[in-house]
C-alpha cells in the first residue's frame, strides 16, 4: 500500500506541478525468504519505483524512496530516532503482535497504521488524536468475508487515480517487459492460485490510508502541536516495557506460579562459597 501510495503521489506530481505535498523522505526496510516470490517482487518493485523518482529532478527536491538493504536491529538503532513517523499499516486482524512500532514511539515517532496488533494498545496509552489511524476494523472485514461481497473493481472505478497506479504494474511504466510486476496487478484485481482478489484489502483501505497522510501533513506544518503529539507518545510508552510483558505471559498465558527469591542469608539460599587463600 506505500508503494502504491507513492507511485500515486508521484504521478499527480507530474501531472500537476503545482501539487507540492510536504518534503518526505519514505524509508522502507524488509527482507524475503528465497521462496516467498511475491515478497520479492514488491522489493523490486519498491527499488524500481526509488530509481525512477530519486532520479527525476521534477520532483526529488520533495520526494525521496530508500530502500535500507540486509535490513537489522543495527540498522534499526538509526532508523528509529530519526523518523518522524511509523507506519504499521496491516491488514486489521492479521498482525497478532508488533515491537518496530513500540520502539518508534519511545522515540517520539507517531504512528500511522489500521487498528491491528499493538497499534490499538499505542492508541490506547497515548490517544487516538496523536496518531493516525485508517482503514477497515476486524468486525468490518470479517461481515464482508462472510457475505462475499469484496469486489475490487468498486475502488477502480471510485479512484481513477488508483486504477492508474495498479494498470502502471503491467503497462510498461516501470517494466518494458510487462511480466515482473504481473503477479501483484493479478493478485489485486483478479486473484490467483485459488485465492480470492486482493486477499488484504489494500484496494479498500487505499482512500483512507490517502486521507490518513494527507492528515500527516496537515498536523507537521503545526510545529508545536507535532512536538506535542510526539511528546504524549514519548511519555506514555511506559506500558511497553520487558517487566510488564513478561509479568503478563506468566498471569494470563503461562500461567505460572511465581517462585520467591531465596533472601541471602535464610535457610534456603545457597551457600556462600569459601575464599582461600594460596600461600
């Protein structure tokens, strides 16, 4: 969904010069199992898409892709405290957990990303207000599974814009060849190997992840209520410390009987070994 985000922005730049969205600097980090051949090829179409934009000087004063290679916790002590912001965009319901987001918050980014995994407990310490959220709820997505009533050509139709970005995979825009980014333009719009189109909604919640940076944008140019925002999830990332995460597995999953620390000097500490001393 960034990516796509980014081709969108990218080409209302073009065709709009007067369309000068907020200087942003978008860093994507990940990695891909040798077999997981969908996985690469959004890599590659993440580095394609930095190629073309970090090289166009229409708009590289203002629009910049990175892509960070063997992406690590090392890379990751840099990356933390200099981002602005942290998107933690899964689908609702499918991230069952998240440590990247919490550690962009103790660092004063403010997070974007759907109600899902440890976004709705960030959302819960530090405000709804201090963050950005977007995108279709658990409840919502499970009612359409159920009714079968997911169609992505609806949000083609609705954003002309959208419907651009997702033909420009196949169209020779970013491949003369018209084959490496197939597979993703296919799995959106028709489905493929027996699963349904768009298996994670990124064409759903496209409008409201648009809205979501557009409310990014509104909210940086105010510097005070930026730091504010940043502030607030600062002081309030308390909750995501090791001590409470622990003490939580051991009450409410393990279920484990604490076990007291012997005190120095009782009858049940181990014995204090015996100095000697060589002559």
């Amino acid at each position: 969904m960034n990516i796509l985000h980014i081709m969108y922005v990218y080409n209302k730049m073009l065709e709009d010069p007067s369309y000068k969205p907020a200087k942003k600097t978008y860093i994507f980090g990940a990695k891909s199992a040798s077999g997981y051949r969908r996985a690469k090829a959004i890599i590659k179409l993440i580095n394609t898409v930095a190629e073309r934009i970090n090289n166009d000087r229409r708009v590289n004063d203002r629009l910049h892709v990175v892509f960070v290679e063997n992406y690590r916790v090392s890379v990751a002590e840099k990356i933390f405290p200099a981002a602005d912001v942290s998107e933690q965009i899964s689908t609702a319901g499918l991230e069952a957990s998240g440590t990247s987001n919490m550690k962009f918050m103790c660092n004063g980014a403010l997070t974007m990303g759907t109600m899902d995994g440890a976004n709705i407990e960030i959302v819960e310490e530090a405000g709804k207000e201090n963050a950005f959220i977007f995108g279709l709820l658990t409840d919502e997505i499970k009612k359409i599974e159920e009714e079968h009533s997911y169609n992505p050509q609806d949000y083609l139709e609705r954003n002309p814009g959208l419907a651009k970005v997702v033909e420009q995979l196949i169209d020779g825009t970013y491949d003369p060849t018209h084959q490496l980014f197939r597979e993703l333009h296919d799995s959106l719009v028709y489905g493929i190997e027996g699963n349904r189109a768009d298996v994670y909604y990124v064409l759903a919640d496209f409008d409201d992840y648009c809205r979501a940076q557009d409310e990014v944008e509104k909210l940086y140019a105010d510097k005070k209520a930026w730091a504010k925002a940043c502030l607030k999830n600062i002081a309030n990332a308390g909750k995501f410390s090791s001590d409470r995460t622990i003490e939580d597995y051991v009450r409410d999953i393990w279920h484990l009987k604490k076990v007291a620390r012997p005190v120095e000097g009782s009858a049940f500490a181990a014995p204090k070994a015996k100095k000697t001393t060589k002559k």
